[in-house]
C-alpha cells in the first residue's frame, strides 16, 4: 500500500514540476499531456511499430539465450573449454553493442543485425546465470551420482540441471528487457520502422510529447517481459521463488598467492584473446563478409602499425584524442551513477519511510532499458556534457543501486546485536556496520556497471555531443571508412575490459581486506568468480 502511494505521489510531483519549474523549457511534459497524444497519434501508430521491434527482441530472447545455456553446459561438462567460454563470455559483456552494432549494420540486413544486438544483449546475463545455477547444485547429490559411476553429463541430467532452474530463471528475467533493448539500438543504428526509429524522428522533429509517449510505451513493454518471466518462473518453479544463496554468492574458488594470481591471470588473458580472434575469423569466414566491408584483426594490426599514407591525410591521427575523450565520458557517467546511488541507498537504509514508499518504483524503473532512452535524455539535458552524465548515469544507477542495498539489508547478526545493545541509532549503526559492509557489494556493482558505462557513453557522444568514438564511428560507417571503424571497436572494447579488469583488481584488494589474517589457502567467494572454470 505505502508502495502504491509512492508511485502516485511521484506522478503527481511529475504532473506538478512539468506545470511550473520545468515548463518554461518546454521539454518534460507531465503525464496528462503524454496520455493525450496517445490518444491523438491513436494505437495503430505505436502498435506497428511495438510489433517489429518486439519481433526482433523475441528472436534475439531466443536465439541468445539458447545460444548462453548450451555454452554454460558444455563449460561445465567439457572443462577443457571452460575457460576460453568463460573469457568469451566477458568479452562480449565488455563490448559495447553501440560499437558492435555500425559492425553488423553493414554485414548484415536491417532486420537480422536487430536480432543480433538482442541475442548479444542477453548472451553474457544468461550464460553467468546459467553456470551459477549449475554449480550451485548439492555436493551430495553430485558425489551420490558419480559414486554410482555417472559422468559428468548424468550429474548434469540427473542433479544439476534442477538445481539451475532457479539462477536461470531468474537471468532469463534480467535478459528480457535487455532484449528489447537490442532491438531498439540496432533500429537507432539503422531501420525503416520500430519504436527505436519512431522515437529518433520524433526526437529530431521536436515533437516533445510523443518522444516520451514512445519512451514510456517502450519502458511498458520492458516491464511487462520482467513481470511475464518472473510470472512464468513462480509458476513453473513453485518450491523457489528467488535465487538461492549459493547461486548468488559463486562457487567456492581457492585463495591464490599474487603470484600465482598474477600468472592465472595473464594466462586467462591469452586465453581470452585467443578465443576472440578465433570467433571473430569464424565469424568472417563463415558470413561471407565482402573484403571491402569485412576486416580480420591482422587487417586492424596492419591498420594501426602501417606507415602513413603519403601526401594524404592519415585516418589515425585522432584516434587518441577520440579514445580520450570517450574514456573520459565513460568515467563521467560511472561517477554520476555511483554517487547517486550511493545517496539513494543511504537514504533507504536510513528513512524506512523512504524506502517503502519508493522502493516499488525504483524496482520497476529498473526493468526499464535505460539506453534505448537516449533520444528522451538527450531532449531534456541537451547536447553537451549533461547528457553525458545523464545517460552515462542511469545505465549504471541501477546496477550499483541493487548491490549495495542487498549488501545493507545483510547486516551480520552479532553486530547488529553489538549496536542494540549499545542502543546505538541507525545512522550509529549505518555508519558503523552497514557502511563498511557494503564497501565489497560497491565495488563488485561497480564492475557489473563499468561496460554500461561505455555504451552511454558511445550512445551520448553520437546522439548529443557529436564527439569520441561514439560519433565518429556513425560517421566512419556512413563514409565506407571501415578499417577506422573495426579499429575503433577494437579500441571501445579494449578500453572497456581495462576498467573491468582494474575494478576488479579493486574488487580483489577489497575481498583481501575482509580476509584479514585468513590462511592463504583459505577458501573465499567473488562475484566474478561465478564464471570462472572449476580448477
């Protein structure tokens, strides 16, 4: 009930700011004015449109969310292949699919690089879900399987695959918005119709009120695929409405010295690099990409180490400057993102008032596909550095914000006992117990949100700022320029998986402190240790 009225008292604030403090810019219609031009553009015209992107979100829900399952089984299975897996996995989480998608815009047609973004969007939530819940089954069970002399394959059959259900599920749940998400960025990148195509004309024709009339149909229908998955789960899975705490927590993985961390982790790292020059030749072989559009990594490593061409200007000249500039938005927007959240749930954690009564609306905007409402942000922060913020902000707002709220709400018994004792107060107790506590959830949120960063940042510099990398592939693609463009992907990535790793160099550091004089070889949990191969 408290979480009904919150709702309703946001929309009346809504209604009330876009009447006085912000109708002067003439750029935040209030509700009511949304309603009705959904009532003069009529159902048809969002209707047709709902209906080729929603077709290419459900295909992509498909495809790469099969695509995620297979993989995480044969990871287990076929250990062996474990590991190249795993780094394929966090390589495609660290690509960003604003960089990826100017890519499958010219290799493939319209409709099917829709798909793609949607399958590549989903890929790496559903695969870690996966490999969790498949670790996350009963050790006795697994030895009573094997004991009776069953391969890995029966383990899976007979005892895992049950135990997977509930992480699978409830990926399958965080994937599904960001389906719809995929299908939105290709249609911005290049389409005819969809709600991607209908909300950019919109956007550049300043028609304000319909630009947040497709904005908020298509945060509707992200909802509605959270709500329809999570439904399906309850019913299918009536013994285990949430995950369980093994799942949530990884599988249990050995202390490792520095130095052997550090050899794991250049290891990996070869690895890793391997197993994506290996899909990426696959990929080119295997498409058919004509050699005028197509370009194998040794033609981006010939691109960056050639001489410059004489008597002509050379392409590579900004690329720093570029790299630069989208590194330093990237930052931005995860700074903004993080400090907000951090604001919003120190407030939960101190007002329970707060919390009850916004909690169920933070909830719900957090199925929403930040990204896909670009165009919306741009409109009310404009086109300079706010946008950036803006944007940038929100794609990692939530991320940060779940984390570090689950890791308040676990506050350890006997120092909550501790501080009740002492009759300490909440802020006493927030500052003393919940605070430090939460320090590992940041830090791990933090490397969940670090990638999405660079894809509003891609998306900001294209659509509002028109600098980075961002703008500058749109404009390398529509020139034909395409050993610039797949070097610039290249680079986003790299960049991208620099501040992945560095963060969890942070996040590793962080997990040593809460160690303490632990043994070296005592067992701990990490987050990111979910994918990570059984050794």
């Amino acid at each position: 009930m408290v979480g009904a009225v919150g709702t309703v008292a946001l929309l009346v604030a809504w209604q009330l700011l876009s009447a006085t403090v912000l109708h002067a810019g003439g750029t935040v219609p209030g509700p009511v004015e949304i309603v009705r031009q959904l009532g003069r553009d009529g159902a048809g015209l969002y209707l047709v449109n709902a209906e080729v992107t929603v077709s290419a979100a459900v295909q992509g829900y498909i495809y790469g969310n099969l695509a995620a399952i297979v993989l995480g089984v044969v990871a287990l299975v076929v250990p062996a292949l474990g590991r190249p897996i795993t780094h394929l996995g966090v390589f495609s989480y660290c690509l960003p699919i604003v960089a990826i998608g100017p890519v499958l815009a010219i290799v493939f047609p319209a409709d099917l690089s829709r798909v793609l973004l949607a399958g590549l969007s989903v890929f790496f939530t559903t695969l870690v879900a996966t490999t969790a819940g498949l670790r996350a089954a009963d050790q006795a069970s697994v030895d009573l399987v094997t004991a009776h002399g069953g391969g890995r394959w029966t383990v899976v059959r007979k005892v895992r695959a049950m135990a997977a259900l509930p992480s699978l599920f409830a990926g399958l749940q965080v994937a599904a918005p960001a389906a719809l998400l995929g299908a939105i960025i290709g249609e911005y990148i290049g389409a005819d119709s969809g709600l991607g195509v209908l909300m950019i004309s919109s956007q550049q024709s300043m028609q304000i009120e319909r630009t947040w009339a497709v904005a908020l149909v298509g945060a509707a229908l992200a909802g509605l695929a959270f709500l329809v998955v999570g439904l399906v789960s309850r019913l299918l899975l009536p013994w285990s409405t949430h995950l369980t705490a093994a799942a949530m927590a990884g599988p249990v993985t050995p202390a490792r010295g520095r130095a052997a961390s550090a050899v794991h982790g250049a290891v990996g790292l070869v690895i890793g690099v391997a197993a994506i020059v290996g899909v990426w030749f696959a990929f080119l072989a295997s498409t058919g990409v004509s050699p005028f559009i197509g370009r194998s990594p040794l033609d981006v490593l010939h691109f960056l180490l050639a001489a410059p061409p004489a008597g002509r200007a050379d392409p590579r000249d900004h690329l720093l400057a570029l790299s630069l500039t989208t590194l330093g938005d990237a930052v931005l927007g995860l700074l903004t993102g993080v400090v907000a959240a951090l604001v919003v749930a120190s407030a939960f954690a101190l007002s329970p008032v707060a919390r009850n009564a916004l909690m169920s609306a933070v909830l719900a905007l957090r199925a929403i596909p930040m990204v896909a409402m670009a165009p919306l942000l741009v409109l009310v922060a404009g086109r300079g550095s706010a946008s950036v913020a803006v944007i940038g902000g929100l794609v990692t707002f939530f991320p940060t914000l779940v984390g570090v709220l689950a890791a308040l709400r676990r506050i350890p018994k006997d120092s909550a006992d501790l501080m009740a004792a002492y009759a300490a107060g909440r802020w006493r107790l927030f500052v003393t117990v919940q605070a430090p506590v939460a320090l590992s959830a940041l830090v791990s949120s933090l490397r969940v949100a670090a990638p999405l960063a660079f894809t509003g940042a891609l998306l900001a510099e294209w659509l509002a700022t028109g600098q980075g990398l961002g703008y500058d592939m749109i404009l390398s693609m529509t020139s034909a320029r395409y050993d610039l463009l797949w070097t610039e992907v290249v680079i986003v990535t790299v960049l991208s998986f620099a501040v992945f790793a560095l963060v969890g160099l942070a996040e590793r550091a962080v997990a040593g402190m809460y160690r303490g004089s632990a043994p070296a070889d005592a067992p701990t949990r990490s987050l990111v240790s979910t994918l990570e191969p059984a050794a």
